[in-house]
C-alpha cells in the first residue's frame, strides 16, 4: 500500500485558516471514500470536526477537477479516476483548546483529527505530511513543535516532512507552530521536551525541566522498577499560555495542555504556588495516560471507531485512577509535603461528597454514559452524575488502602498497574494490541495482589453508598473531619456565577434554594430588602445564623417571584485529613507515600 502524503499550511492565519490536501497515489478504482473523526480519544464527546471544514475539491493527477459529494456528516465520496487523487480543503481553526485546532498571526496548534481526512481502506498505509511556514516575513521565526518523527532532511522543531505508521498514529501526535520557550531533560536516559507557547515573562524553565524530570522518573520507575526503561524515546509537553484556561490531553508521546500563565514558575522566586502545583499535576496526570489508556487501553478502544462513540464503563480506571496517581506521584517525587497532599485529598473528598449524584449513579455507569452526560452537563448534573475521575480517584484510593492493610504492605495498587502494563501495554504498539475488557478486571486486581476485593468492587465500582475512607484511612495514622466555614456562615445550597448579577448556576438536592422554589437560572435580585450582586451574596449571608428565614426576591427570565428561605447550615466543601498517629502507623503511612 503507498503512502498517504499531506500537506498543511496556515494560509490565512488572520482568517484563522489552515490549507490541507491529502493525495492518494493508489485510490479505490470504484470512488474513493474520506472521512475526518467525529471525536479525539481523550476527550468523550462527539465534537463534528467536519463542520470547521470551509471548502473542499478534488483533483486528478492532470489538476483537474473531480467530481466529489458528501455523504453524511464527515464523510465524502469521489468520482473513479485513474492515478493519483488529490483533496484540497480550508479547516477554521478557532478553538484555543487542547482538542481540536487553533490558528492567529501569533500561534497555531491543531490535532490531526481535526485537521486530516482519513483515506478509507487506506488507514494502515504510511502517511508523510509536510508542515509547511506561513508566508510572510513576520513568520520567520515561528518553529514546529511535535513528537512526529521526522523524515529525511526535515530538523527537529524546523518546517518539512514529517512521517507516520499509519493514520492512528499520525492523528496521535499535536503540533504546535509558532514562536515558543523551549526546554529539555532526560527521564532515566530518555530526552523529553517542554513547549510554552503564548507570551510568559521571567519563565524558570531550568525550574520547571528539574520537577517534570523527578514526575517523569518517578513514573517510569513505577512501571518499570527494574529496567526503568519508558515507554517511549522521545516525549513532548506542549502548553500553551494563557490569561484563563486549563486543560490536557494525553498522546502516546506528548500531551497537549492549556494553563493560566501566572501558574508557571517565575525566575528567581522558588516558593511553589498553588496555580503551578497544579499545573505540576495537570502535567503528571497527562504523563501518567502514555501508560494507563494510551497503551493499557479498555477493549472497546482497540482499535478506535474515531466515526461514532465508543462505550466503556472502565473510564474510572483509565481516568479516575490516573487522577488518583497524579498528585501522589507529586509526593512522591518530593515536589509537594505529606500535608500538601492531604489537602488535596480532602478537596476532592469534600467535591465528591457534595453532589448527591453520588448516590445515584455508579463510577461504571458514569463511564458509560460519559458521552452524553459527563461530557455534557447541564445545571442538574450535580444533583444526577458523579466524576469518573473523581469519585474514581477515590475508587483507586480504597483500592490500594485496602490492598495494603489486607498484605501488610507487601502489595499495592501499584501491582495492579505494573500487572496491567506488562499484560497489555508493554507491547501495544509492537505488533499485539489487546485491551482489557469488564470482565477481566476483577480476576487481574485478585491476581496482582491476592487480596479480596470484592467489597471495594461492590460498593466503590457497582455501588452508590459513600466509601468507608475513614476507616481505611485509620491504619496508616491520618484521620478525616469535615472542614466547614469558621465563621458559620449559612448556605443556600446552591452554586453561584459570580459579576453584576447573583446567578444561580444549580441547586442541590434538598437544599434551601430548592426548597424555597428556586432553580438554576434564577437571578438574584434582593435579600431581605437588600440588593445582592455576584459579589456580595457571602457578606449578606454571614449577617445571618443557619435556619434563619429570609426573604429572597429573584427573576426568572422576566418574571420576579419571592422565595421565604430557611437558610442552611454552612457547606462542607472540603475534608481535613490529618496524622493521627505518629508512631506506629508511621511506616505504612511512608510506603503508601513514598511508593
């Protein structure tokens, strides 16, 4: 089968245009058929790629035209020719996020899913796409960022020929063009490169390559104790900088994310700030995907039907397991305290334990119907879904306590994902693509770690009751306590957006708000008489005692309607976790943190 050769190029980047075509030497002799991705792995919803498509003709191997038709959503037929058939098409790429595609005269990133039609039947033949330079003076400096290997003639970072195995693979690695801080170090011998995109003053690059080197080892290590051999010989972060954004997505040798600027390190200030911890486990966490779902992948994504959604109820493992592992491997590393990680913990078991949708739905039957609820909420999805990742991380939190008090500490959830990666992923990409199915997990958790886990499948995977986390949590010495507001302020139960107007964005179950009749898209208009904004709803309330009853004057839409409210207690918004036992849990405590 002959290569599929593309070309992109940013035509228009004031347009926000990229210009692709996609040649085909040896074409059905019936019609060749094309398709672009409905959705990008990672990412659980369909996204219609297709429709960022401006134009699209078809040529022979003479330039002229061919007669071509869509025939659904993504997909477009052409007539029969002899030789070559080539697609010229225009992609709007406006998305400043990590998933599709994005293009101005000062940067551009796109996925390949949103940017390359697939040559139906010819998705295992080699692909060749040469990224070309802008044109225009003000480009001369714009470089190409990607974990493509590059053909012959083409260096790294600069415009040309990349190749590809195939279409999966050329579609699994982003590219970032543009003027970018680039740094680089080695993890256990192999080289990884760090893209900033986006304009960030006084970066501490030195900083930054030092720590995702120590997340980097930390993981490799996990994985592979003995060979500390990665799964790669080369890998990317690549983010882009921005005023307000957050957000990753995982490829088998890079990831794409997105971050606020003024979370990353700045020269000459080495205090470790909340917005680049987190940005430290955003990075841990993609990084963490290039083994768990990236190679150990579920069964129904071997291979990826990229025309429709793919159904599996094992997200919590793949990302809530990830999310459990991203800020342990934190501390582990030494990058964050015993404490800092605590805290952490107990953010994510107060937002868990907030949502009654807890109660209703199961991690598994999140996984499931992530493509039309998780991915999709409305202001009832706190009261109806729960997070795959996290009340998933959780899951894995219950797992590998149990595991440990069950073994005395011989055995860890850490068995579990070395088990699964030298059965599944060590070999995907080497010719032996298996992934793990429902039906397997449970005997796979027995036999990595001879523990009985029946219990923590019943309740914590298949089951809606809350998690025993207190109880778990005992033998290693760290206690659990709702956190709630010092000063007792009392509650609406209800989210709120924020600015000129007091928004009701949703209301919990059983709340104050709901009771009283109110609902998300009320505005808030008065308490008591007084005029309350997006800004001053908490000082009006801690005027007040829970189970005060106040009047409340809100519209909806254009009518104003009056709610008697008998105000909550204050919100647990997050759990304290703390040392309890200094002593005699105290090595437990350190092999669970220390891996």
């Amino acid at each position: 089968m002959k290569p599929i050769r593309y070309t992109i190029v940013p035509k228009q980047p004031a347009a926000h245009l990229f210009e692709v075509t996609v040649t085909v030497a040896d074409p059905d002799p019936a019609g060749q058929r094309f398709m672009l991705p409905v959705w990008i792995p990672g990412s659980y919803m369909v996204r219609e790629f297709a429709r960022n498509i401006v134009t699209l003709r078809a040529f022979n191997d003479a330039g002229r035209k061919v007669r071509i038709e869509k025939t659904d959503k993504q997909s477009w037929q052409a007539a029969p020719v002899k030789g070559e058939l080539t697609l010229r098409y225009e992609v709007y790429a406006w998305d400043m996020s990590v998933r599709a595609a994005h293009l101005d005269d000062t940067t551009g990133f796109f996925n390949g899913t949103s940017v390359f039609l697939s040559a139906v039947g010819h998705e295992e033949a080699q692909c060749v796409v040469d990224i070309q330079k802008p044109a225009g003076n003000e480009y001369r400096n714009w470089r190409v960022a990607t974990a493509l290997p590059e053909a012959r003639g083409t260096r790294r970072y600069g415009f040309g020929e990349y190749r590809a195995h195939n279409y999966d693979e050329l579609v699994d690695h982003p590219v970032t063009l543009g003027e970018f801080a680039l740094g680089t170090f080695k993890a256990h011998g192999v080289p990884h490169d760090i893209v900033i995109a986006g304009r960030v003053v006084a970066l501490d690059m030195d900083r930054l390559a030092a720590d995702l080197k120590r997340v980097c080892e930390a993981q490799i290590a996990l994985f592979e104790p003995k060979s500390k051999k990665a799964p790669v010989d080369r890998y990317v972060f690549m983010t882009q900088a921005v005023s307000d954004g957050y957000g990753g997505l995982e490829h088998r040798a890079s990831t794409a994310l997105i971050c606020n600027r003024a979370d990353l390190p700045v020269t000459g200030r080495p205090e470790t700030s909340e917005g680049y911890r987190t940005y430290l486990g955003l990075c841990s966490h993609e990084y963490f995907h290039t083994w768990n779902v990236k190679r150990i992948k579920p069964a129904a994504f071997v291979p990826y039907d990229l025309t429709r959604e793919n159904y599996t109820s094992l997200l919590w493992l793949f990302e809530g397991f990830t999310s459990y592992y991203d800020d342990l491997i934190l501390v582990r590393s030494g990058l964050i305290t015993p404490d800092d990680y605590f805290g952490l913990l107990g953010k994510v078991v107060g937002g868990v334990l907030r949502g009654s949708g807890r109660q209703k739905q199961t991690v598994a039957e999140s996984s499931f119907d992530t493509w039309v609820k998780y991915y999709r909420q409305d202001e009832n999805a706190p009261n109806a879904i729960v997070s795959y990742y996290t009340k998933g991380s959780l899951v894995a939190l219950a797992f590998d306590l149990t595991i440990r008090a069950q073994t005395g500490n011989r055995k860890s959830l850490d068995d579990v994902m070395r088990l699964l990666w030298h059965r599944f992923g060590r070999d995907f990409y080497r010719g032996n693509p298996v992934g793990v199915s429902e039906a397997q997990i449970e005997a796979l958790f027995a036999e990595a770690t001879g523990a009985d886990l029946v219990e923590v499948f019943a309740q914590g995977v298949h089951g809606t009751r809350d998690l025993p986390l207190e109880t778990l949590l005992a033998p290693f010495g760290v206690g659990m306590a709702p956190e709630t507001d010092k000063n007792g302020k009392p509650s609406l139960g209800a989210r709120v957006r924020g600015g000129a107007d007091c928004t009701l964005t949703a209301v919990h179950d059983g709340s104050a708000a709901q009771k009283a009749g109110l609902s998300a898209g009320d505005v808030l208009v008065a308490i008591d008489g007084l005029r309350v904004t997006g800004s001053n709803l908490d000082a009006l309330l801690s005027r007040y005692l829970p189970g005060a009853k106040v009047e409340v004057h809100a519209f909806r839409r254009d009518e104003l309607r009056t709610a008697q409210v008998k105000l909550d207690g204050p919100e647990v918004t997050r759990y304290k976790l703390s040392v309890t036992d200094k002593r005699a849990a105290r090595n437990w405590r350190e092999r669970w943190l220390a891996g």
